[in-house]
C-alpha cells in the first residue's frame, strides 16, 4: 500500500509533463535502494521517441524531483536511458 501511494504521487508530478509535451506514460517502477527509492519512467509517443526528446524529459523530470530524495531513471521507447538526480 505504501508503494502505491509513492507511486501515486510520482505519477501525479510526471504525467502531465509528458502529457505536455505529447507523451504517454507507459509505465512507471519503483524499487527501495539503500534508503532511497529508485523510479524508473517508461515513456512513449505515436512516432516513437528521438534522442533529444528523452534529453529533454529527463531534464524536466529532473528538475520537477529537484530537491527530492530519490534517484530517476527516465527510459524512452526504444531502450535509451537517461539517469535523473
């Protein structure tokens, strides 16, 4: 129940910014690290995601965590990785 509620609140932060920017989220993991919760973002939109699209969402994902105690790892369609925090 406890993930679920973090898991909750994470969505709440970054659906809309991938709503935003034309993104869907796909799916969204959690796992407990060392005291820490590590989130990991699955995203994608009709035509797939470039490159720059997966800079650009981590980057705002980042900073929408900015000041949190957690570690983000926003993974695009296609298997690009990008660590955020």
């Amino acid at each position: 129940m406890y993930r679920e509620t973090i898991r909750q609140s994470i969505a709440e932060i970054v659906e809309p910014l991938l709503q935003m920017q034309g993104f869907e989220l796909v799916e969204l993991q959690l796992q407990q690290r060392k005291g820490q919760w590590l989130v990991r973002v699955f995203a994608d939109a009709e035509g797939g995601i470039s490159l720059e699209d997966c800079q650009r969402l981590s980057r705002d994902i980042g900073q929408a965590f900015d000041g949190r105690r957690s570690s983000c790892y926003f993974l695009c369609a296609g298997g690009l990785i990008a660590r955020v925090g």
